[in-house]
C-alpha cells in the first residue's frame, strides 16, 4: 500500500511539474507577444505625435511665473473653523432664491471675509500669475494632495462670499472683480489637467458663477463690464481644455503602466497583504499578470483615445455616443490585474452641467446689453442674433436652443439640465456645488414694469 501510495504521489508531482512547465512556458511566449505588440504600439502612437507622458501636456511654469507659492502661503493662512460652515450654507440658499442678505448672515459673511482678508489678496495675486504648477512630478506617480484641493474649494468660497458682500453694498466694480479672480484661480488649477484637477476647476468655476448671477441679475452694468463678461462665458475654452484633461488622463494611465511593469508591487491588490511577506506575494503577482497587463495597457489608451475624441463635442452627442454602447466593456480576462478604468461618463456630465451654467449667464447677459440698447428685452433669443450673439445658444443637454421666457414678470432663461425635462426654471437648493442635480440651469431676472 504504501508502494502504491508513493507511484500516485510520484505521479501526481510529475503531472504538477509538467503543469507547471507548460504554465510558465505559455506565460512567457505570451510575455513575449505583448511585449512586442505594446512596443510596436508605443512606436505607432510615438509616431503619430499622440503624447505619451504626462509631462508632455505640462505647460512650462518657471518659479518666477508659478503663483503655487503665493496660493501654498494663503493655504497657511486660511481660517474656516466648523461655526464658518452653516453662512457658507446660507449663502448657496441665497443665490438659489435671490433672497437679500439678512444682518445675521450679512454680519457672519463680514467676520469670515475680514479674517482671511490677507488669504483673499494672496489669492488674487497667485491668479494673476501666469501659471499654476502643484504637482511634484518627480517622483513615482502624481498624488495630488487632499488639503490642497480642499483649500482651493474654501478660497474659491471666500472669493464668492467677498462677491456678495460687495454686490450687496452696492460696490459693483469690486463685486465683479472678486468674481473674475475667482474664475481666473479656478481656470489655473486646469494648468495641470489631471482629472481631479478639471472637477476641482469646474466646482470653482461654477461657484464663481452663481455667486456672479447673483451680483448681475438686476443690476445695470457698465457697457465695458457686459461686454468683457460675455467674452468671458465662452463654453468652447473650457470644453478644449476639458478635452486636454482626458488627452492627460490617457498619456498619465499609460505612464503609471508602464512604471508598473517596470515594478511596481504595490500598486496592485495582492501587494497589500500585512506581514513580512506582502512585498514577496505583490511582487509575485505583477511578475505573474505582466504579459496581461501589457495587452491591457494598449486597450486602455485606445479606450481614452476614443473618449477623447468624443471630449469635444456637446454633451447630448457625448451621452448619444456612450449609451449606444460604442465602447467596448473592459474585458473580464483583465481583472486579475485590479487596474481599475474611470468611469467618464459623470465627469462628462459635471463639464455639461457647468457649461451649462455658462451659457445661459452667457444669454442673459446679451438680453440686458439688447435691453440697455432697445430699452426692451428681446421677443426670443433668435433676435440676439448676430448683432450680440453669433448663434442661438444650445443646451448642451438636448441640442436644442435654450429656454427663452418672460413669466409673471421674470425673464427665464435655461437648460433643461440631466434629466432633460422642462421643469419651469426651477433650481434645488445646491448645498454641495461640487454635486450635480437633475432640474434646469437657469439664468432669472426681474423686469422692472
């Protein structure tokens, strides 16, 4: 018996070992196939000029230009405590409902602005500069830091709340240029357009805009001032740079690859295994998924090639093209490599809601510029065109002209936002900016009979 016991072991480590071989065998002719097919796929894109590092898509921002410094001293500098919170609240209310500042929230808004007075004159300054470089792109991957993107929503905050309190008071002039401050700081963040970067940049950049909505609606404006403003809501500039972020996203999930192959145990799952031989067993496994991982690095650039082209264009072309399943599901054989994809298709939807925002403030204020030369307003948006306006603007949601209308003594003027319904100008109370909601976009104003 026990004869026969060691002929069925002795076959069972023989049928091991042949399996085994044959494993490592097909293991490394299909490392060898990858290999040489990502590498003729790298000379292709090298070749076409796509970029293939992030760094390739970094503006050149010297130490005398880069405004990180000064936005790095207001960071230090900046007190919001936990009381700050519920005025902060308070005022996104406001903005929704054009309610006056009441003397509690007018009062709290003053001491919160006045104790970061020096944090708002840094940050005027920082966006001033010709550039905003924050990433160290020395070391092995870019991690953006958390308090440095936080930071950024909270001086954006105190810009807006600055706004309002000028626009209250009646200081027009200085309302306004808090606003453009606050659209310039939030146009540098997108000087590096990694992805976390463009949503902190449109989060800014649409709070910027109520807070300007809140300001404009119902006030005259010098001539100088309306035409500089239309200028400034141009959707086109911000989809193009938009468009540059997924372009970075690409060439960023292609570099963080390709250092992953060159060994990198613990970017993957197995790598976090606690004991002394985690770093063993992640090591083992990236030398055991690399030849998938080649395959699968080629398939997701072609992937973000395939979002960027679509980048560009409006939104409702964008969803069109996503929900006709155009891209191809990640394939269930690359799982084992736990590299996750983004998943775009909100991150189109934060750009559409913003641009949004732009292009109905961009309508309403040519309606005030026709009424400041007619002494009216417009019958329709048709007649803003092309004197003031080059087209009729298009919702980014349905491709259709924005809503145009004159109700119960209030001009309306929006998108009809996510859920493309028309639900009268109606705008939630947004107690998160960076969150989207499903009603309209709208730009409303008093008439005066």
């Amino acid at each position: 018996m026990a004869a026969k016991a060691k002929r069925i072991l002795v076959r069972i480590l023989v049928v091991l070992v042949a399996v085994v071989t044959l494993a490592l065998l097909v293991r490394a002719v299909f490392n060898c196939t990858t290999g040489k097919a990502l590498e003729k796929y790298l000379a292709q894109a090298k070749a076409e000029g796509i970029p293939l590092s992030p760094k390739a898509l970094l503006p050149d921002c010297p130490d005398a230009s880069n405004g990180e410094p000064l936005r790095r001293a207001a960071e230090a500098l900046m007190l919001i405590e936990k009381q700050d919170g519920p005025a902060m609240a308070r005022l996104t209310n406001e903005w929704d409902f054009e309610k006056p500042l009441d003397d509690k929230l007018r009062k709290d808004l003053s001491r919160l602005v006045e104790k970061n007075r020096k944090v708002l004159d840094l940050a005027a300054e920082a966006s001033a500069r010709p550039c905003l470089g924050f990433g160290d792109w020395n070391g092995t991957l870019y991690a953006p830091s958390t308090r440095r993107l936080t930071s950024l929503i909270h001086m954006t905050k105190l810009l807006a709340a600055e706004a309002t309190l000028c626009g209250d008071r009646g200081d027009i002039p200085g309302a306004l240029a808090e606003c453009q401050v606050g659209l310039r700081l939030a146009w540098r963040t997108m000087d590096e357009p990694s992805l976390i970067n463009t949503l902190v940049a449109i989060a800014e950049a649409k709070q910027m805009l109520f807070a300007f909505q809140w300001v404009a609606r119902g006030t005259a404006m010098e001539p100088g001032d309306l035409e500089s403003w239309m200028k400034e809501m141009d959707a086109g500039t911000w989809r193009a740079r938009f468009n540059r972020c997924v372009a970075f996203e690409r060439a960023f999930g292609l570099d963080w690859g390709l250092r992953a192959i060159g060994e990198a145990p613990w970017v993957f799952p197995l790598s976090l295994v606690i004991g002394r031989g985690g770093k063993t067993i992640g090591s083992f496994h990236l030398w055991l998924v690399r030849p998938i991982l080649k395959s699968q690095l080629i398939w997701i650039h072609r992937r973000y090639g395939q979002l960027q082209t679509i980048a560009g264009e409006p939104y409702y072309e964008q969803d069109e093209f996503l929900n006709e399943r155009h891209l191809e599901r990640v394939p269930w054989y690359y799982a084992p490599t736990g590299v996750p994809f983004p998943e775009f298709h909100s991150v189109f939807l934060k750009e559409a809601s913003f641009e949004a925002v732009m292009l109905t403030t961009r309508a309403g204020l040519a309606c005030k510029v026709y009424k400041r030369d007619t002494g009216h307003y417009p019958e329709n948006l048709e007649a803003l065109v092309p004197r003031i306006l080059p087209e009729v603007p298009i919702d980014p949601f349905t491709g259709k002209p924005l809503v145009y209308k004159i109700v119960n003594g209030e001009l309306l003027i929006y998108s009809f936002g996510s859920n493309r319904k028309d639900d009268g100008g109606r705008m939630s109370q947004m107690t998160k900016l960076i969150m989207d909601k499903d009603d309209d976009w709208t730009w409303r104003e008093k008439i005066n009979p």
